[in-house]
C-alpha cells in the first residue's frame, strides 16, 4: 500500500449525481466488459432517476475517493427493508455495490477504507447485515473486512 495522504474520502451527496452516474456507468462498463455506446447513453437516464429518489429517501449511499479533485473510488450501500424476523427485528439491511477503483489507483487500500466508511454507516443507521456479492478481485477485500460466504443458495430468474 502507498500513502493514501492525498486522497479525500467523502460522503456523496444529491450535488454528486452527475459524477455518480458516469462512475456507474465506468463501473458497470469495466464489471460486464461493455463498451461505452448509445445503450451506455440511454442507461444513464435512468441511473440519474434512480440515485435522485434513492438517494432523497436515504435508500442509496454513497462514498467517493477523490484525488487532486478526481474521482477515483466509489462505494454504494442499498438500504433495503424485509420483514423483520429473529435477530433483525427491524428488518432493515444493506447490500454493498459499486465498488470500483480505477485501475490506476488500485492496490492503495482505497476500496477497503471507502468499504470501512459505508460500515460505519450501516452501524450508525442500526443496521445489523450487510449483503455483497464480489469479483474474485474484491473477494479478499470483504474476507479481510469480515464477511463470510453464506451457505444458502441464491436463485435469479429474469422475468
């Protein structure tokens, strides 16, 4: 690790949602290897609407890592509600995305402290789990920050 000295790490705010927007779209570009097109384009209108009402309501957080006034990493947090059972009787819990550093910036820690802001987060809003799923590059980040792999199975059906 270098020295992290220079970098700013910050809570975004609704004032932020342009650079969200286009830092998902960098992210999710990177994530599923998808080149920056018209669909690109299209997807961030509905990114924008998405992070002005989640984030409005205190349902999307987010953190940045910036350098010299650059966004360099980014963390998300959904806060999500299930009905609450034994151990979570609020029901309320976070799920962790959009962790991305920029590839010129990795290997400094950056993820891993902007992942320590989001669960400071989750414990100052009584949040008592947190859900991920990882790359195999990110896989040692969450391990080394406590999450364990759950036994449970998940199922996905696109409708």
């Amino acid at each position: 690790m270098t020295d992290n000295s220079m970098i700013a790490f910050r809570k975004a705010n609704v004032d932020d949602i342009d650079v969200l927007v286009e830092a998902r779209v960098w992210f999710l570009n990177a994530f599923y290897d998808h080149p920056e097109d018209d669909e690109s384009e299209a997807l961030k209108k509905y990114i924008k609407s998405y992070f002005l009402g989640a984030m409005s309501d205190n349902e999307f957080i987010a953190y940045l890592a910036e350098e010299d006034d650059i966004i360099i990493g980014t963390a998300g947090m959904v806060v999500w509600h299930i009905p609450p059972k034994y151990g979570l009787e609020t029901g309320k819990q976070g799920y962790i995305l959009f962790m991305y550093t920029v590839p010129t910036h990795r290997g400094r820690g950056i993820s891993s402290a902007l992942l320590d802001e989001l669960m400071k987060e989750a414990k100052d809003l009584n949040i008592k789990y947190l859900h991920l799923h990882t790359s195999k590059d990110g896989h040692g980040i969450y391990t080394k920050a406590g999450f364990e792999p759950v036994d449970r199975q998940e199922l996905f059906l696109k409708i």
